[in-house]
DNA sequence: ATTAGTTATAGTCAAAATGACTAGAACTAA
DNA sequence: TTAGTTCTAGTCATTTTGACTATAACTAAT
C-alpha cells in the first residue's frame, strides 16, 4: 500500500496518488490489486514489505509502517489468506522514476474503481490512518523531498485531509515543531516572493519494526 | 495480551494486571510468558484470539483489539514464528473470577520478570498503545464496569498515565464527553460524600475488524 | 520605471481550552 | 456535635486556537 504525491490533472495541486496492478490470474483476474507476495523463511516483515513493493513497482520507501493483519475467512475465494499489510510513502522524485506498464499504473486515492478482494476496505483503512497520523505525529514530510516550503507542507496537508488551511495559522503551527529546521535557502523561480525552504530533522516513528533489522 | 484492574496490594489503589502462563515444554520451559496459540483454518483473527484467552485464562475480553504483528527472524530459537497479537481489556468483576493455577498467574504490568521470547518487548509496545489510546479516545471504560464513579475513572487513568491528575479539572474533561451519562443513582457504603455513577454510553472503536463477523 | 498581481510572513485580537486553586456540599466516624 | 473525608462547582490566569489584517518581496504587464 504505496501513497505518493502527484499534482492532479487538473488543478495541478498535489493529491494522494497509489500505484496498483493487474491481476493475470484468477481469482478477480484483471481487476486491479494491491501489490504484494509471500514471505519467506529467511526475512523479516518489513523487509518483504520492501522487497515486495521493489519487485512490483520499482519503488524505495521513505517511510515504510505496518497497517495491519487482515484475516478474515473469505477474503479470497480460493483458499484462506492472512494478509500482514504494510503502508509507505515515496518521494515526489522516487515516484516520478516508477516503472508504470500495462499492468502497473497510479491512480488517484479518491477515485478508484473495484479492486480486487477486500483491497478497497484495506485502503479506506490506510487512508483513515494516514489522517490521523497527519493531524498527531509528523509523517507528512516523507511525502516531500529533503526540502521543501511551508506551503508544499501545507498543500500535502490539505490534499490528505481535504480541506483548506488558513496559511498563516498552519506556518505558526508548523514552526512550533522542534523536528522543523530553517535553512538560509530560498525557492527560486515562482512568479512572486520567494519562500524560504525548510527540512525536516526528526526520525520516523515509534513501531516495534523500526529496530535495526539484524 | 490482557490487561485488567486489580487493588495493589500495599495502597489498594487499582493497578495494571497481566496474567501470564508458564511454559511446560522448551523452548524457555519455566518462563512467563503471554498466553496463545496457534490460527485454525475455520476462525477469524479475533475470533482466534478469543479463543485462545478463554481457553488459557477463561477471561472474556470487553475490548478486544488488534496490537501487532512480530515477525523478526529470530523470536523463536528453533523455529520462524509470526505472531500476530491482540490486546484485551477485560472488566474488574470477570477478572476476579479467572481460574488462577500452578500455571496461570497475575502480574503487576510494571513488576514482570524476564518472559519467554520476545514478550516483554510485545507488553512494554502494548502498554505505550495503551496510555496513547487512553489519551485520546474513551478506551478506559472498558477497564470498569457497566457503572462507575468519576473518581474511579481518574484512578485508571492515574495507574495506567502513573501520574496524579487533579481531581477538580479531571472530572470537567470527563463530563465534556458526550458519550458519558450521568445517571441518578448514587454508589452508597463509603466513609464519605456518595459520589454519582456513570455509565459509558460508547461504542468500541474503529477497527477493520470490528465489524460483525459473517 | 511604474504599477498591478501574487504569495510569504509577521502580527493582532477574541474565543476556547487548560492548569492551579478555592470553597461549599454531603456523607461517616468519633 | 464535631472533625475528617471526598464530591462537586466555580474562579482566574495562562496557553492554545481560529479568524483576520497588514506589510514584505518577488514577477509580469504597462
């Protein structure tokens, strides 16, 4: 489960994209899917995860997390499947590079179609919790590059939780969090006052995962 | 992973409990260690973890959520282990009857031991999820009974948070709730003012597994 | 060169939430 | 009757939040 920042078609703005693939087998042959595999013996949950999301879609997490262990008895209609789900968000610049093909493609989080099994349920779910963790913790910026203005945060803010932000209360907000670095940087070349860029100096989060895979 | 409310035993006050089974067989045969088991092919998760806890402890869970999947390579010594573990809370009067044993013991959560596997790892991220969840939502209600003084409620809050609340401010947050209500019967018996009872009027939570069970 | 247009940024002010505290109400036990 | 205890309502200063105003700094058009 992949979110990524690409700016919608029309307005431009950035919104949630995620890639998915087709199915070539049965069952749900042809609907789109999450990616995914098994695990093997020999590597820990979030190196599948990785290995996964690698394999099917060329793509390096910035942030990679577990949502959750879907177990449900019908969840395919073939045989039982447990499925230990994982949820990452990419770069803007490692987005871009994705390898998409007849069977890989990006769509827009808020207008997919039918997926296969209970895919669609997995990512209401992923998106539920990507909100909370924006509106709590400070996730947002492994959707951005290295830097980036306060409006680019502000915009990733309101592509995820759907509405606009006054900017000058999220700017005083945002620079209340000590894990905010100024730099002496401006972004150049907009139509108007240049902003300055900022980085982002904490660490990513507080999963059991997150310990030195040994 | 349980968690239930029993009187310390120097202040009386209510602290966190956890009961624990021995192994009897290696590997760590004597050790503590959290009670479980493995997924049949014909039970859902929780209805697995359920299970597992009536047939060890013979507790029912009030709450039942999901903690975690543990997949790290080396959990067990002899062999790969994924463990995808819940964590319950179950209520002071169903807690009073659990079948104590030679092999089924209650421990103080902040006095355990050294446990088989990774386990302490597994109740120390169970307790971090605990005092976060209680910090935001209505999840401390599920420790107590149908009816409960405000008093009592800060009483969890102050074992789990293991910080002192005023009782004055404490109890103007509570009622802000609206899923607290008031009723008209008072709890009689102590040496002082009777306080009021409350109910919680609440429902559990937002899991993509709490929904019926098909 | 000047002006209009746009976004960046700082600051003000009222409303709401929080933390520390006071005081009376309502019971029990001596 | 009084002392001791907790329950409960309320005050007040501080902090946080939301709505808003105003100036700064740039580009593009005139």
């Amino acid at each position: 489960m992949i979110f990524a920042l690409r700016p919608s078609e029309r307005s431009g703005r950035p919104t949630l994209w995620i890639p998915l693939v087709r199915r070539i087998r049965e069952p749900f042959k042809g609907l789109w899917a999450l990616p995914g595999g098994p695990l093997t013996h020999s590597e820990s949950l979030p190196d599948a995860a990785s290995r996964n999301l690698q394999e099917t879609t060329g793509l390096a997490p910035s942030y990679l997390e577990q949502l959750y262990a879907f177990g449900g008895l019908h969840r395919s209609p073939t045989q039982r499947v447990v499925s230990i789900v994982y949820w990452a968000l990419v770069q803007p610049t490692e987005a871009a590079l994705a390898a998409e093909s007849e069977n890989v493609r990006w769509f827009r989080a808020d207008r997919l179609g039918e997926l296969a099994f209970d895919h669609n349920a997995i990512i209401e779910y992923a998106l539920w919790r990507l909100r909370n963790k924006m509106a709590y913790g400070s996730i947002a910026y492994h959707l951005l590059g290295e830097y980036f203005t306060l409006a680019q945060v502000r915009e990733v803010y309101e592509a995820v939780l759907d509405r606009e932000l006054d900017p000058a209360n999220f700017r005083r907000q945002v620079k209340a969090t000590p894990e905010i670095e100024e730099t002496d940087q401006y972004l150049q070349g907009g139509k108007h006052r240049p902003p300055r860029l900022y980085r982002f100096t904490g660490r990513p989060g507080l999963d059991p995962d997150n310990r030195s895979t040994p």
